[in-house]
C-alpha cells in the first residue's frame, strides 16, 4: 500500500479520534472498559484463588456486608467481591470471543452475498432469513443443551446465532460502495474479486463494522449472562452463574441483597459502556447522526 494512501488513513483515524474525544458518554464508557478488560488481564495475580475455593473459603454463609467482606460473601462463604472481579473475565472473555466470531461470520457472508450477487446472493439471504426468524436466545438455548456445557460452548452457541444483523448492515453497505464510479473503474482495469473487495470494499466497511462490532459485545454478554443464570453454562465463575447460584441457594427468598446486586450492577454499567462508546462511534463514522449528537 503506497505511503499517501497510509498517511491518509492516519489522518483520517486521528480525526476519529478528536472528535470521538468530544464525546463524554462514549469517552466515559471507553474508559470503564479499558480498565475493566486491564483488571481482569492481571486478575490472576491481584486475587487469592484459594477465597474462590468453595473448601477453602473462610466467611460464613450469605454474610452482610462488613470490613472483612466488603460484598458480603456468598452460600459458600466466598467473599462475594471477589467472585464478582473474577467473574468480569469469563463474561469479558465471552462477550468479546463470542463477538469476534458473529462479526467474523457475518462480515464474511455480508460481502460475499453483495458482491457476487446472483444466486449466491440468494442462498446467503435465504439462510441469513432463516436465523433471524428464529429467536437467538433460544436457539442458543438448544445449542446449549444438545452439546457439552462450557465456555467455549457459550461462546459458539452466542457467536453462530447472533450474526445475520451484521450481515445484512455489511451487505447493505457493501452494494453502497460497489455502485461508486471507482469500483467500476477498478473493474475496467481487470480488477479481480480479491482486489476489489481487499483494497476497496473491506478498508470502506470495516469502520461500520467496528462501531456495531461494540453493540453487539453487549448483547454477547447479555446472552451469556441468560444463558448462565438458566443453567445453561459451564463450571466457571461469571456474572450470569453468580445470578443463578443466588437464585438457587436461597438469596433472594433470604434478603441477601449483597449476592444478588454486584453481579447485576456489573453487567448494567459493561453493557452500559459498550453502547455508550458504541452509539459514539455510530456520530463519528455517519457523518448524518453528527447533526443529532
């Protein structure tokens, strides 16, 4: 790629980035994020794993909120701050995972449908239909209760339902960027499919793809924490199995409030986050939402 095209694009992100600056919510939920996804990277060395332990755990059972358990702690007598910091990430891991492989999938099926056309085009809709009638969640339920239960399980149940939204905006916007005069130019000049679609089509699409690509985090980590909170999920700590073990272990029936309100909270201000910066994106990258902001 020549230099002026590199030094274009270098302008163009560090616009992005000023006037994504401008935006206090997107900056705010940015910020939350990045702090989350840091703590949860180093949680392995900031957290004795032995207060994870049900065995060796130390606390009473469903203890109040005191100075030795700032949360309180859990049926187990686990201290549950600890298990709602350790739980961020598998429901980070999940959310992010499971959205790598949505939009990967629908990126791919979004450009390829749109830029061959035909029948091609048919069969990738007709299919892509198909999954949008059918309620993600569910299908993700079924998914979940015909395979081994585990994150990895989560993630691909989450990851291959969740997809035809991407496809159609990256199909919709893949045929906005092929019907300008230089993709017909390209063609002329015996532009291949590979060209056009790695030098023209991708570098104009991708930015659409990463501001939905935040929204649809969120919804992963909703998804996993539903999936969770039914049962429907592996043996590892997160928000969503934090919200069923209090279910199940009598929490709510109890009044222990502190059990049930950190994991809750926690997917709120993530979920919050991801559409605030999302949403941000969304005024930056259409110049028409920028009137709206």
């Amino acid at each position: 790629m020549s230099a002026p095209v590199w030094a274009r694009r270098r302008a163009a992100a560090v616009q992005a980035w000023r006037e994504f600056r401008t935006n206090t919510g997107g900056l705010l939920g940015a910020a939350f994020i990045a702090l989350l996804v840091v703590f949860s990277l180093l949680a392995p060395l900031l957290i004795d794993q032995d207060g994870l332990n049900v065995v060796t755990a130390t606390g009473s059972p469903l203890e109040p909120p005191s100075g030795a358990y700032w949360l309180g702690t859990d049926e187990s007598g686990r201290s549950v701050l600890l298990l709602t910091l350790w739980g961020a990430r598998v429901s980070l891991l999940v959310g992010f995972a499971a959205t790598l492989l949505s939009v990967v999938v629908g990126t791919l099926v979004g450009v390829v449908s749109a830029h061959f056309g035909g029948w091609i085009s048919a069969v990738l809709m007709r299919i892509t239909d198909f999954f949008l009638v059918l309620p993600a969640l569910v299908l993700a339920a079924v998914l979940m209760a015909v395979l081994p239960k585990s994150m990895w399980t989560v993630i691909m149940a989450i990851g291959v339902t969740s997809w035809p939204t991407t496809a159609r905006l990256v199909r919709a916007q893949t045929l906005s960027v092929e019907s300008r005069p230089y993709i017909e130019r390209s063609k002329a000049l015996g532009g291949g499919h590979t060209h056009i679609i790695g030098k023209h089509v991708l570098p104009s699409v991708l930015p659409l793809v990463f501001a939905n690509t935040t929204l649809v985090v969120g919804g992963s980590i909703i998804a996993e924490s539903t999936l969770a909170f039914l049962g429907m999920s592996g043996p590892e700590i997160s928000w969503g199995s934090m919200l069923d073990r209090a279910n199940q272990s009598g929490a709510v029936t109890a009044g222990a409030w502190w059990y049930l309100l950190p994991p809750g909270v926690a997917i709120v201000l993530v979920v919050l986050s991801f559409t605030l910066v999302g949403r941000a994106l969304e005024t930056v990258l259409n110049p028409r939402l920028k009137g709206d902001r």
